[in-house]
C-alpha cells in the first residue's frame, strides 16, 4: 500500500529510488535523472561498455543512452518481471538475468559499472564489490548510490541487510579497499536525497489537502517518511577505480 502512494506521488518515470533534488528540481523523474548524471559526473571518460546492476525497470539503463551508445549498455536484474518491462522499453538493449553478486561476465569485461540505490540489498555489499572489481577493466570505475541503514533497522529487514550494516565510515571506505579499487571518493547526499525527497513530499500532501479530504494516503506517506528519516544514516555516492 505504501508503494502504490509512492508510485502516485512519483510517476511513471520506471524511476524507483529516492533522487538527487537540487534547488531548482521540481519533480522525482527529474531528481532521478539528476541522481546517475551526478554519478556519471565520477566518470573521467565516458567510454566503452558499461554495466547497469540492478537495473529495475531499465529507467536508468535508458537514461545512459544520453552518455554512451546503447550497443554498449548491458542492464541485469534478478527480477524476471522487471527485466520484462525493461525490454519492452529499450527493445534493443543488451538485458539479462543475473545475480549481481555473481555476475556471468568474463574477467575485464567492463570499462564502467553502475548501480544505484540497491547495493544494500546485495546478500552481500562485499561480494558484490569484489565481482563489479573483478568485471572492469584496469582503470575502470565504480559508481553507485548506497543507503547506510541505522543497526536498529536490521532487526525488521532480511539476514543480508543484517550484514551489509556499517556504521563506521571509515569500515565502509576499506570494504571498497578490500574488494582492490583505490580513489574511493564518498559523498554524503543525505540531504540532496533523504531530506529533499521527504520536503517533496510535504509539498504533495498540501497540495492535495487542499482538492480532497481523503486523509488516509497522506497518512501512510507521513509513516513511509517518518521510517526513511529515522532508518537512514547516510545516503551516499561513490566513484571508486580498478587500479
């Protein structure tokens, strides 16, 4: 119930993570877009194949379209469905069904990989790390958007967010380190993304208090809020490279 709330707010971008809203941003396809031109941005050349993880309904596979040719754009997904809808929108995109913490691809496969706001999920952040490092090519880069979670917010999600809790910055640096990338540059977008969305949202409840009386969306919107501010620790972009 809460996602279809979302979903109403949202749109149908296929866009289905919080954002980057800058000032000037007025709706969430456009903060989402913002989102992967800010982590392109750790991207020196944009060249070559890159690889889109967890690409959900290819929202952001189709956005990359705009930096690289589509012939060098490979998006997996573990969700059979949304790999469905993601095909149906780029027909000539390179998709496939894959676990992203054991990719199929050869060694050096890739000259960038992308995944935003799902490394969290990963069963685990680490194994994932080490195979987007074993995929690229030397000198290629990592970037992603990921979601520090607060302990307490394990107690309620799956054992693999139970081992992807960091809450030491410097442990989430080295698990980059570990897994062999260097120049590992984090960014807190907490407040481009958590804080922002959430103001976005206020906006949308007033708006629409204002042509209807039906108090109930809003409600569950003000919980779905109130748990994202109070399970969020950092919300943070990072750019990393293969040495």
């Amino acid at each position: 119930m809460y996602a279809d709330d979302v979903r109403s707010i949202w749109g149908d971008s296929d866009f289905c993570n919080f954002g980057y809203w800058r000032p000037e941003t007025t709706d969430h396809k456009q903060a989402c877009e913002n989102l992967v031109d800010t982590l392109l941005a750790f991207i020196p050349e944009k060249r070559g194949r890159i690889l889109d993880v967890a690409c959900g309904l290819g929202a952001t596979t189709r956005h990359l379209a705009n930096y690289f040719p589509k012939s060098s754009i490979v998006g997996i997904n573990i969700s059979e469905k949304q790999l469905g809808t993601a095909k149906g929108k780029m027909p000539n995109g390179g998709f496939a069904r894959m676990d992203a913490v054991t990719l199929a691809f050869r060694d050096a496969s890739f000259d960038s990989v992308i995944c935003v706001e799902a490394a969290f999920h990963f069963d685990t952040r680490a194994h994932f790390l080490r195979e987007a490092c074993r995929v690229l090519k030397p000198g290629g880069r990592l970037v992603l958007s990921d979601i520090l979670a607060h302990r307490w917010v394990s107690r309620f999600r799956s054992s693999a967010t139970v081992r992807n809790v960091t809450v030491d910055p410097g442990e989430y640096r080295e698990a980059y380190v570990a897994s062999g990338f260097r120049d590992v540059q984090i960014i807190d977008a907490t407040t481009e993304s958590i804080n922002r969305l959430c103001r976005y949202h206020r906006r949308w409840c007033a708006s629409r208090l204002s042509r209807s009386w039906d108090l109930r969306p809003l409600f569950r919107l003000m919980l779905f809020d109130l748990a994202l501010l109070a399970g969020t620790r950092q919300y943070l972009l990072v750019g990393a490279r293969k040495p």
